[in-house]
C-alpha cells in the first residue's frame, strides 16, 4: 500500500517536473508585442479619461496629444472626440465625460511645439 501512494506521488511530481520543464526549457510562450493601437476600444476610452484627467492636472497639451498618440494613426483631436463619443454612449460619469470633452476642446486649437514635431525628434 505504501508502495503505491509513493509511486503515486512519484509520478504526480514527474509529470509537473516534466511539464514545467518543456514550458519553460523546449516551448516557452512567445509573446508577440502589443501596441496601444491594438487594445479594444472600452481600453482606449478608459486609455483617454486617463490623459484627460492627466491634462487637468498639468494643463499640458503636447503631453496630452502625446499620449492619445499612442492609440492610433488618428490625429489626437479626433481620438478624443471619438472615444468621448464612445464614453458617452457606455454610459460613462457626467464628471468623466467633462474632462474628455474639455480635453477634446483644448485640443481643437492645439498646434504642437517644435520640440514635439515628427522632425524634431530624428
């Protein structure tokens, strides 16, 4: 009987050996690279309150634009009118919903600076 519980657990603990062995050793995961572009759009809305309440913050709009940046190929003036728009339709606070908007206001007379140019930067 004792035999058996101990080949038993022999074999419960070779099997995890073996396991944990070829996942991490012969056919560990590869994670390809995400972007921010690739997230789901209630993650880009949220990605979007975030730089807003951010802007309230520090009033920077270059850091801002910045950051909405990141989430697509879009200029970030229609970035925050759209995900606002998203926003709005999820039901999002009253209060989140003004911090959006009023990013996405600031952001219609934003022109960026010099130092955040496309040429600036090579």
């Amino acid at each position: 009987m004792k035999l058996r519980i101990a080949a038993f657990i022999l074999t419960i603990l070779l099997g995890l050996a073996g396991g944990l062995y070829y996942g991490w050793v012969i056919s560990p995961v590869q994670s390809p690279e995400a972007s921010l572009t690739d997230l789901r759009l209630d993650y880009k809305t949220d990605l979007t309150l975030m730089a807003a309440e951010a802007f309230q913050a520090e009033h920077d709009l270059d850091a801002a634009a910045a950051r909405l940046s990141r989430l697509g190929d879009e200029s970030p003036v229609f970035l925050a009118r759209q995900m606002y728009l998203v926003a709005r339709q999820a039901g999002y606070p009253a209060e989140d919903l003004k911090l959006m908007d009023d990013l996405a206001i600031a952001l219609q007379t934003w022109v960026p600076s010099a130092a955040n140019t496309p040429e600036a930067a090579q």
